[in-house]
C-alpha cells in the first residue's frame, strides 16, 4: 500500500522534476558552460523528452523507442515554431538595416527629439506611449525589431541611457501582446472565458496603461543598475548609425519616407485585424455595428472581395515584405545606389535573421517538448486538487507557471483560459477580471525559452546575463503591478450577479 502511495506522488511530481532539470540544462548551459543558446535549448528539448513518462506515439509507427519520438517531436516542434516567425523575423531585420543605413531612424529620432527635448525621461515616456499605441495591433517581436533602430540612435545622441530605451520599448509593447485582440493570446481567453471581443479591448487597453507606466518606472531603475552600450548588431551598423547622425539634416530623408516603412505594415495589420473582427461580430450580432460595417462596404460578395484583398495584403508576412521593400527604396534613393548594391547590403542582417529564427524555434521546441512531457497535465491536476482559492489569482499562477515552462505567453494564456472554463460557475466577479489576470499571468518572469527574450537580446545586443538583469525583471514587474491592480479593482468593483452570470453562460 505505502509503495503504491509512494509510485502515484511521484506519478504527480515527476512532470514538475522534469521542467526543473530542464530550466536547469538551459541556465547552466547558456550561463556557465557558455554554450550557444540554439544547443542549450535543443539539448533541454531533447532531455525533456528524454525524461518524460510517455511521449505521443508515431501514428503511422507506434512501436518507435521513446528516444527517437523525443527528437523526432522537438523537431517538429522547431519547425512550427520557425515556419511561424521566419519571414518577418527576416523582413523586420532588413527593415532595422534600411531605417539605419538610410538616416531615417536618425529623422524620426530628431523629431522625437523636438517634441520631447533630449532628457532621457521625456524622451523615454514618449517612446513608452508611443509604442504603446502602435503595438495593439503588431506583434512585440516585429514592434521591438522596427524600433530598436531608434532606441540605438537615441542612445548615441543624447549620450547614452540605451537600457532605458529599450525597455521603453518593452513596457509599451508586452502588455498589448497579453490583454488586447487581434492577438491571438487574447482572443483565445475572451472566446473561453465568454468576454465579448469589444469589452475585451477596451477593458484591456485601459487596464494596460497603469502596469506600463509601471514598467516604464522600472526601466529608470534597471537603466541605473544594469547600464548597457550601444553595441549594434549584425543588421544595424553601429559604425555606420553614428555616421549617418552626424549628417546635416538635408542629408537625411524626409519624415513620411522615414515613418512609411513602419507605419504602413502596422496600418495594414490592423485593418485585416479590423475586416475580420467586422466579420465575426455580424455573425454573431446580424443587426449590431459590424453588420452595419459591412453593409457600408458593400456587402455580400463585394464585402467578401475587400475582405480577402485587404487578408492578403494585411497578413502579417505579406505586410512585413511591404515595408522591406519600402525600407530598401527608401536606402536606394537617399544612397542613390543601384538595385545590386542593395540586394548586398541585406546580407549581413539576414545572417542576423537566421541566427534568431534558429535560436527562436529551439525555444519553441523546448515549449513543445515541455507540454509533451505533460507539464500541462501536471499543472492541470493542481488546479483541480486547489479549487478552494481565489479565482482570479489562480487564474494568474496558472498561466505564470505555463509562462515559465514553455515560454510562450500566447500558450500561456490559450491553457490557463482553457483549465479556468470549469471554474466560471463559481466566480464571484465578472470574467473580465479573470481575463486579465490570465494576461498578466502570462506576461511575468520572461527568461530563456520566450522567443521575446532572445529577440531582445540579440537584436539590441544584449548579452544573456544582461538580457535576464534587465527584460526578466521589467516584464515581471509589469505583471505583478497588474494583477494586484486586477485582485484591487475585482474586490471593489465586481460587477457579479447577473452581469456575470450572463457573461459565464455564452
């Protein structure tokens, strides 16, 4: 009996045992033994597998060892992962060269510099509302590598303060990724949780701003402690970025030239985002403001038309090439050079871009091969055996331990939503605030198997130590502020009764 009590605990604790010895693996290999981040993450992804109770089995070869489903499974794992971010990885890093090469990160820069002078808090606020705005509808990963440019031109013209800049960058673009649709983080917890997409936004927009203001605080600080040089990258010359500031302002391209390339693949995202929530929202409301949204644009087959020309161009990978070829004939005019030299010229950053994808889907196979190995399960279970707590707060561990595991905040969210469905009855709030915890959750304690990581420290030139010195604690920061605010504002305004009991039942 004792030994069959001894077999189920460990039966329970053993998914746990696996994520640590894999967080282990990867810390100790990146940290101490200085391996490369792409062979620590594959060798944690392979341990995982390694290590699990059981592994899906080949469907089409259901005898394989567990040894060979393991590498097998992180290289699927990897290929998803890469097939997801490759082409706009690639793009946004040409994108990075071309504002760089051309003088255009250096004009918006000057024109930042005019409206907020050159104090590395006004400048630094500005760059947080900014980026704030801009990052509702784009992902962090493509609004991190179309500003840095300017965060690194910043820092060489006002003297340094580059840490503070970039984390400017980060407070005001993270947030939006976990509380705001179109992401996919937040549309999966609003369809789960029964939150109207509208009331989503807004509610998300809104309880944003105080965790990014807080953000932004922390970044003072990490700057003061954590002070990193401009070092340039692979796909932004840091030779070539103080050249061109020193140019004369005739020299430098004008102000749309400069913000098209940036603006445009935004504007498009969003308005794929903005048809497709039009198209949802008359489905399920045929006489609210998207049906009437329709019917102004045609509707029927002509709305049908606009919508898949405006998909297309609007696909995130397709809006990305866009601005790339905007970025490179903004270089070729003001560089006055011919299409060949060009075409060089994006060498060096898509080695950049290469090194990222790799080091990007090693953490995604990492994921993958951690929810394999049933971390998922395991944290599935506890909640379960835990179903006395509070509600919204375990909303918020759950999705900061999915967070942790696998790294990705949009897997994070889509399995905390999933495992809180059951507990909507017994809510003693409006889900809203579940929603926002759940985001909260899975914005925390961001370290080495998040692709936002090594984006960050790869393309702003952080090494790993800095990166988790600086990025970990923002991000976690950011979190904390949140879900306090969200357990505060759920205590005091809970709009229970009937409001969410309607809210639970669709």
């Amino acid at each position: 009996m004792q030994g069959t009590l001894l077999a189920v605990a460990v039966a329970d604790t053993w998914p746990f045992v696996v994520l640590l010895a894999c967080m282990a693996t990867v810390i100790v290999g990146v940290l101490v033994l200085r391996l490369h981040p792409f062979l620590a993450l594959v060798t944690a992804a392979l341990l995982a597998g390694g290590m699990a109770e059981g592994l899906p089995p080949d469907p089409r070869h259901p005898d394989k060892g567990q040894l060979v489903r393991a590498v097998e499974l992180t290289a699927e794992g990897l290929g998803r992962t890469a097939g997801g971010v490759a082409i706009v990885i690639a793009m946004a890093t040409i994108i990075s060269m071309a504002l760089t090469e051309s003088g255009a990160a250096d004009k918006v820069v000057r024109r930042f510099l005019a409206v907020c002078g050159d104090r590395p808090t006004g400048v630094s606020l500005a760059i947080v509302i900014a980026t704030y705005l801009l990052s509702i509808p784009i992902f962090f990963d493509s609004m991190f590598m179309l500003m840095v440019p300017v965060a690194m031109a910043l820092a060489l013209r006002t003297g340094g303060h580059f840490t503070l800049y970039v984390l400017s960058i980060c407070a005001g673009g993270t947030v939006t990724h976990a509380l705001t649709i179109p992401h996919p983080g937040p549309i999966f917890t609003a369809e789960n949780l029964g939150i109207d997409v509208g009331l989503s936004i807004w509610i998300g927009i809104v309880a944003g701003v105080i965790p990014v203001l807080a953000g932004w605080v922390a970044a003072r600080w990490l700057d003061q402690r954590t002070p990193v040089p401009v070092r340039g990258t692979g796909s932004v010359s840091l030779a070539d970025a103080r050249t061109i500031m020193d140019r004369p302002e005739s020299e430098l391209p004008s102000l749309s030239a400069a913000l098209l390339p940036i603006l445009l693949p935004i504007l498009l995202i969003t308005a794929a985002s903005v048809v497709d929530v039009m198209r949802q929202g008359a489905a399920r409301h045929p006489a609210g403001w998207a049906a009437a949204g329709m019917t102004a644009l045609g509707g029927g087959g002509q709305f049908g038309r606009i919508v898949a020309m405006i998909e297309f161009i609007g696909n995130k990978n397709v809006a990305l090439v866009i601005g790339a070829v905007l970025a490179l004939a903004v270089l070729a005019r003001q560089k006055r050079l011919p299409f060949a030299a060009v075409s060089r010229m994006t060498g060096p950053p898509l080695e950049t871009a290469g090194v990222i994808i790799l080091i990007t889907a090693a953490g995604g196979a990492f994921g993958f091969m951690l929810t394999q190995a049933g971390v998922a399960r395991a944290v599935e279970g506890w909640v379960a055996s835990n179903q006395g707590v509070d509600i919204v707060l375990l909303g918020y561990a759950v999705a900061l331990v999915f967070r942790i595991a696998q790294g990705s905040a949009t897997v994070a969210m889509q399995t905390a939503s999933v495992t809180c469905m059951g507990l909507l009855p017994a809510l003693e709030c409006h889900p809203i605030y579940l929603f926002l915890a759940i985001g909260f959750g899975a914005t925390g304690f961001s370290w080495m198997n998040d692709s936002g990581f090594w984006v960050v420290s790869r393309l702003a030139g952080f090494s790993e130590r800095e990166t988790l010195r600086t990025w970990t604690p923002l991000l976690t920061a950011i979190s904390l502020t949140g879900i306090v605010l969200t357990l505060i504002a759920s205590r005091l305004m809970p709009l229970a009764g009937a409001v969410a009991a309607q809210a639970a039942a669709r």
